[in-house]
C-alpha cells in the first residue's frame, strides 16, 4: 500500500462527498499475511462490497457458493452441486424472460480463476486494488462521467443485470464502468438505496482518475454557483452577460 492511495481514498471521498468509502476489490491467489478470511455466510458475494466498508478481508470461492451469478462473473471454482444450483437458477431466470440464453455470452466473465477475493476500504488493503468500487448519486455520478470521457473518449457503459459483471467488465476492458445494480443487489445490500448506483474503476488507472475527478469535483462546484447566480439574476427581470455573472461570483467569494 502506498501513501497514493491513501491519498486517492481520501481525496475522492471528500470530492464526491461519499457517504461510503471507496472499496478496493483484490485478486489473488494466496491469501497475504495478516489479512483474515471472512467468518459467516452472506446470500450473495455482492454482499461483501458492503462489508467491506468495515474491514479488510478475504474471501474463498467457497465463501461465494450461494451466488449462483457471482460465481460465474468471478469465474470462481465451484462444485457439482453449485453448477446444478447454477441451472437451477437460469431455468428461473429464462421463464422469467430476465437471462435468456442468448444473453449468457454478453455477460462479463474474469478471464482468470482467482484463489481469493480480497475486500477492504481502499486506504487500508494490503494489495494494489484490480478494482475501485464507489457507491454514488447521480451527482456525483456526473463528475465521474465527465472523468471517463476525458481519460478514456467515451461515456462509461450503463450495465444492469448482474451487479457484480461491472467487476469482470472494468478488469476486462481497463475502462471504468457504471452499474446500476440488479433486483438481487439492492435485496442483499442495504446500502444500495435506490438513488445509488455502482461505478468501478480499473486499478491501474486509480491515480490518473482520481486526479481527474477532483478536478471536475472542483470545477463543478463553482459552476453550479455560477448558474445559481444567472438563475437569480434572471428571475429577477436581469438580461445578464456572462462576464456580469462571473463578477458577480467573484464578488461572492
């Protein structure tokens, strides 16, 4: 861990404003000295992103056995018996009309089999993160919008079903990626409220985003004074310039 991304955490909670902190989603095939394994049993790995927000820890594949999706997206050793659960799961989902078949190819997969999956506020994991995930509004989900379209050319994709492909599709793609969530996660994870949603970013580019987004943060702030002002002055009867309103923001302070 590196005093950068202590400073990353730091600096996009207080930029966004985050009422969580961001987690940092680890893959690795042996399990790091100090950091424990998780205790208990959650119906969803999803869950753990939740968890997270308390402490570091690892989880084994075994610890993901109830999550027939979560497994598959993780691409994580599993059993017969969790395969036949698995089935079970999209004959479901299919007479639903919610997985098709054909949707099965479109869904993020890991392209490796990690041992373990460690979860951990950002500023405290013992590893270089694979992937940031950041519970946000809208708001500040626009800031992060902006981020992706300078960093990367392009708006980050809008996925839904299921909430834990946008792990498998910011690893696979390098590009960060924006979920908003799935009927399941918003069940299992009290945090996920209805106006969150789920936005991942690459660890390798972390610190280059961040930087980005504080940016944007700070750049947004003062224009949305701006506009304030020449909604005022407007409904006031005004005919503002823009040079009058940003006197008048500069006399604002």
């Amino acid at each position: 861990m590196t005093m950068s991304v202590v400073t990353a955490a730091a600096t996009l909670t207080e930029c966004l404003r985050l009422a969580q902190p961001p987690i940092a989603v680890c893959l690795t095939d042996a399990l790091p000295a100090g950091v424990r394994l998780f205790e208990g049993r959650v119906p969803a790995g999803c869950r753990f992103w939740q968890e997270a927000a308390q402490a570091v820890f690892a989880t084994a594949p075994r610890d993901h056995d109830l999550c027939s999706l979560g497994t598959y997206t993780h691409n994580l050793a599993t059993t017969r018996a969790h395969e036949a659960d698995r089935r079970d799961a999209l004959r479901a989902f299919a007479d639903l009309g919610y997985v098709r078949d054909e949707d099965l190819p479109h869904i993020p997969v890991l392209k490796t089999h990690p041992g373990y999956v460690l979860y951990g506020p950002l500023a405290q994991v013992p590893l270089p993160p694979d992937v940031v995930m950041l519970m946000v509004a809208s708001d500040q989900q626009l800031i992060l919008s902006e981020a992706a379209q300078q960093m990367e050319g392009g708006a980050p994709p809008a996925m839904g079903r299921p909430a834990c492909g946008v792990v498998p599709q910011a690893i696979n793609s390098g590009r960060v990626a924006l979920s908003l969530g799935c009927c399941g996660a918003r069940a299992y994870l009290d945090v996920l409220t209805p106006d969150v949603a789920l936005f991942a970013v690459p660890g390798k580019s972390l610190l280059a985003f961040t930087e980005r987004v504080s940016a944007l943060a700070r750049a947004n702030a003062i224009l949305t004074s701006f506009h304030q002002i020449r909604r005022q002055e407007v409904e006031a009867g005004g005919n503002p310039t823009v040079k009058e309103s940003l006197a008048a923001l500069q006399a604002r302070g």
